[in-house]
C-alpha cells in the first residue's frame, strides 16, 4: 500500500511540474507575442482602419486635438509592409491628391505616434492633451 502512496505522490509530482511547465510555457508564448513589433503593428493598423470607417467622430476630435504637421519622413509607411507608393528615398508618391484615408489621419492618437517611436522614427506630430468638446456653449 505505501508503494502505491509513493507512486502516486510521484505521479502527482509530475503532474504539477507538467502543469507549472505548460502554464509558464503559455505565459512566455503570450508575453512575446503581445511584445512582438508585427503584432503591434498589425493590431495598430486593424485599430486605425475601424477607427476610419466606423468611428469616424472619434477621428475627428483627434484631429483637433493633434498638433504639428507631417515631416513626409515614410515611417508610418513601412509598418509591418512597406506601401507600394513609397519611393526609395521614402517619399509618398500620391501624397498630395489621392492618399487613402487611413494615411491622410495618421496618427489619430498617442497610441499611433507610440508605434513610430517603438520603429525607431519621429513624428513631426503630437498630441498635448486629448481633445475634449465642450457642448455647454450651445
């Protein structure tokens, strides 16, 4: 009987380390894909193309709240892949008449002005304060 214990007692020992492995294991695999630089920037461009399309409000009061002008630098350009209208000195060549609409907001927030510093670049924009309406002048 205390050979069946042991051998139970061990087998539950390995089970736990299996457990312990397979739950250390899952959170290192989360841990590195939520810090990888593709996933970051695939999540960003997902984020910017509902925020265009269906939070159109949303978009506009960043605007307002935005601040500086585009440096034309093609940082936002080449993330995750690189846009088929970047020249190779990094230059946009529809920049001045037919950009699609999730280029001509960029950035819509921090959050987008986060991933140009995370690539490495400098946005000529900022965003000082979030923009807040004030609906009590009406």
């Amino acid at each position: 009987m205390q050979l069946i214990s042991h051998s139970v007692q061990r087998w539950f020992g390995h089970a736990t380390d299996i457990t312990f492995f397979l739950y250390r294991s899952i959170g290192d695999l989360i841990q590195a894909i939520t810090c990888s630089r593709f996933v970051i920037y695939a999540i960003g461009k997902l984020r910017r193309f509902v925020l265009v399309h269906f939070r159109k409000d949303y978009v506009k009061r960043q605007l307002l709240a935005r601040k500086g002008e585009c440096h034309q630098c093609g940082t936002c350009c080449i993330f995750l892949f690189t846009c088929p209208m970047i020249t190779k000195q990094g230059r946009c060549l529809i920049y001045g008449f037919c950009r699609p609409q999730a280029c001509k907001v960029f950035p819509i927030d921090q959050r987008d002005l986060d991933e140009v510093i995370l690539y490495g670049g400098q946005c000529g924009y900022r965003f000082n304060r979030p923009y807040i309406e004030n609906t009590d002048q009406e």
